[in-house]
C-alpha cells in the first residue's frame, strides 16, 4: 500500500512538472516571437532607406587626374596616371 501511495504522488509530482515545464516553453515561444518583431522594428528604424551607414571616406589622392589608353593592348586594363 505504501509503494502504491509514493507511486501515485510521483506521478503527480511528474504531472505537475510537466504542466510547468510546458508552461514555460509557450512562454518562451512568445518571448522569440516578440524579440523578433522588436529586432525588425529597430532595424527598420536605425537605417533610413536609400542611405548607407557609415562615413565615407575621402579619396587620399584627391582625384584622378587622366586615364590613358595610348598603348595598345592597354583597352581591357587601362592605366592611371596620376
């Protein structure tokens, strides 16, 4: 009788484990869903669109002042003269 009574209160035991334990896993479920639909907002919202993010560098050379193309064979790769 003793074991049957300490069999029933583990199972119950178990029961309610379990029934926390699913508790717990919806809840987190909710909690992903959430945090995605929050990253997607911010990310919407940290970067206007049409604008890269960043500064730009300036070019250290200022600009490039001629391309030449004289020699021959220099069409595909031509040369920068600075």
């Amino acid at each position: 009788m003793t074991e049957t009574k300490a069999n029933e209160a583990l199972g119950e035991s178990i029961n309610q484990l379990t029934s926390k334990f699913n508790a717990i896993a919806s809840h987190q479920k909710v909690m992903d869903t959430q945090i995605t639909q929050i990253t997607q907002q911010v990310s919407h919202l940290s970067q206007p669109q049409g604008h890269l993010p960043g500064q730009l560098e300036t070019n250290s050379r200022d600009h490039i002042n001629a391309i030449s193309m004289m020699e021959e064979g220099l069409e595909k790769n031509p040369v920068m003269v600075l």
